[in-house]
C-alpha cells in the first residue's frame, strides 16, 4: 500500500485527531535545553514545531504515571537524579522535586502500573533502584536498591554491570531489569505498597553472550517478553512463567539485513504495538527500524527493515491510536513519524520532520 492511500485510510478512523507527546534529550549549551513537547496530529502525521516544557540537564528517559497527571525524567549527566513533573492543563511541566537514585549514570526509568512508584537503572552504577510516588507525584526517597556485579565477554563494554532498563509486569508481581553489561535480565519480586524490590529466584536469565541487553518489551496479554541485545543486533523473545517470574528463552532473530556488518551498529529502543501484534526495534548505525510479526507462540517473524528516516534512531514511541512511530534522531536532530500500515504492522516514511536538539527519547501523554 503506498503512503497517500494509507493516509486516506486513517484519515476516516475515528481516533483523536492531535494528541501531545514528550522528547527527552542531551542538553548543551547551544543545544537542547531539556524536556520538549510537540504534537502529532492523528490523521496526517504532521508534527508542530517542539516547544520547551521544562529545563532540565539531559532528561535522556521519560516514564508516564499510569493516571497520566505526572511525568517522570532520569538526568543521565548527573550522579544520580530523578526529577517529577506535574503536566498542566496545557501539558507543560512543572518540576515538583528530584531525588536521587543512588546509583551514577543513570539512562532508565518506568512507572510501575498500580503508580506507587518509579523504578530506575543506573549504566554507570550498574545498579536498580525504587522510588515510592507520594500522593502529588512528587518523589520520596529509594525505598529498595540493588547493586549488581558480575561481567561479560565484549572487555570494552561488559568490564563490569550496566544496568540499561527496568520493569514491572502488568499485575506489579514482578519486575524485569535488563544489565547490558553482564548479559542477563534480572527477576525482583516486587512489593509495590512498600516500594521493595527482592531478589527472585531464579535470580536472572541469561542472554546471548556478548550481546548486551539493553531494553524490554512484555507483552500486554500473553506472556511473552522480548529484549533487544545492543551489541548483539538481535531481538530476543522469551516466554514468562506468570508464578516464578523466570524466562525461558524461545528465539533469537537478528535486527539487521543478512550479511549486513555489524560494526558501527547497535540496537536502541524496543516497542510493542498497542494491539500486541507487532514489534519493533530502532537499529542506530544502519538507521532503520525492524518490524516484527508475534506469533501464537510468541516467536517472531520479521516483516522489514525499514528506514527510520532520521540518524541515529534512539528512542521511539507508537501513539495511543496505533497509527503512527515517531521516532527521535539523535545525530540528525530531528524527529519524523512513520505511518503504521493497519493491516501489515508495516512503516511508510512520512514527509513531516520538525527540528530538536539530541531527541532519545519519546513518550506519548493521555490524550
């Protein structure tokens, strides 16, 4: 299906028209300044031009409270910072507190689905972190922290853990962290009235030497979990033991075209659609986007690599209607959407493009 009869096909769905979404960036001095906010309009795939929602030293992830009213950031520049943002009416952001996460570096965070608290993990640390929500959003102090150990075989990247993502599963039972730097995906038993994170057992699954683990996809409705390996180009699909929480490994599937040379290139972000058929990987280097279908069982089968249209793709969000990808270039500065074919989960580059300085990171807001 070309893009315009694709276009004409969303157009008379009756989703929300424009719908409002954050950009997390690296700030510079002549650069990007923060946290910015754009909106995509639904039926066209436009985007307005970026506008600042709060200043903040490169808020390079952002996590959405579940009641939509709050927006978390982690500060990857500092040794350890967590901020909270109340979303306006006009959906900018007020900064209500920042708490450290006790671990340095940190590059990931996630609301857990009950919205009692957010959960963090640190690269440079190489630890995990929670952080109760008080009843205004604003953040209390970590209630549980992990520091991992262990290393991996790429000497020049797994010397020591880095931990790269974090978590909860849909019923906050248990909660996932990925540690790029010691190939495994760690398993918590998670008490989410007391913020508390323990120690599953079995303690982690491990994942193909090497690759590096960066972040995790679990399924809305089944029990699957998919993990993209950064180093590894690869996309890792496991299935989910709902009692124990472990993972057992189903299949591995490469990102990158066949015979495709992996110098330079690395997975980044990894996201499932919301009607939980497809999946996608952003692969910086090759600057494309894997598709992916699910099957049954929960393996996969890739649809195409498609170009991202931007450099660097990083980080990259699906809105609420399913429609559209937009996705973040960190090296081109520049965000673009890609137009979601409804029947194939397959991406048609759009024509819009709207400037931001070092966008890694998209997250939709409750429309």
């Amino acid at each position: 299906m070309m893009l315009l009869p694709l276009l004409l096909a969303l157009a008379n769905t009756p989703f929300a028209e424009e719908v409002d979404f954050y950009i997390g960036t690296y700030t510079s001095k002549e650069g990007s300044r923060g946290i910015y906010r754009s909106r995509l309009n639904t039926r066209t795939g436009a985007l307005s031009e970026p506008i600042l929602a709060a200043e903040a030293a490169s808020p390079s992830f952002l996590a959405l409270h579940p009641n939509g009213r709050f927006l978390y950031a982690v500060h990857e520049t500092t040794g350890g910072d967590v901020s909270a943002y109340a979303i306006g009416d006009d959906k900018n952001l007020r900064l209500l507190n920042t708490e450290s996460s006790k671990g340095g570096g940190p590059c990931h965070l996630t609301v857990d689905p009950t919205g009692k608290n957010v959960l963090t993990a640190a690269y440079g640390g190489g630890s995990f972190a929670c952080l109760p929500i008080r009843p205004d959003g604003s953040l209390a102090p970590v209630s549980s922290f992990f520091q991992n150990t262990g290393s991996g075989p790429d000497k020049g990247r797994q010397e020591g853990p880095h931990g790269h993502a974090i978590y909860a599963d849909a019923k906050s039972r248990f909660v996932y962290a990925c540690d790029l730097g010691t190939d495994e995906v760690l398993t918590f038993r998670f008490d989410p009235s007391k913020g508390e994170l323990t120690l599953a057992e079995p303690r982690s699954t491990k994942t193909p030497a090497g690759g590096g683990p960066r972040h995790l996809a679990l399924h809305p409705k089944r029990k699957f979990a998919y993990v993209n390996n950064e180093m590894g180009n690869s996309v890792t699909a496991y299935a989910v033991d709902e009692k124990t929480g472990s993972m057992r490994e189903l299949q591995t599937i490469p990102t990158l075209p066949e015979g495709e040379k992996k110098p330079g290139r690395s997975t980044a972000e990894i996201i499932l659609h919301p009607n939980g058929r497809w999946l996608y990987v952003s692969n910086r280097g090759h600057d494309s986007i894997a598709a992916y279908a699910i099957g049954r069982d929960g393996k996969l089968t890739l649809l195409e690599i498609e170009s991202a249209g931007v450099k660097e793709p990083r980080g990259f969000d699906v809105d609420p209607s399913g429609k559209w990808l937009v996705v973040g270039g960190q090296n081109s500065n520049d965000l673009t959407a890609l137009a979601i074919d409804p029947a194939t989960g397959k991406l048609q580059p759009g024509t819009a493009r709207v400037a931001v300085g070092k966008p890694v990171c998209v997250v939709f807001a409750k429309p």
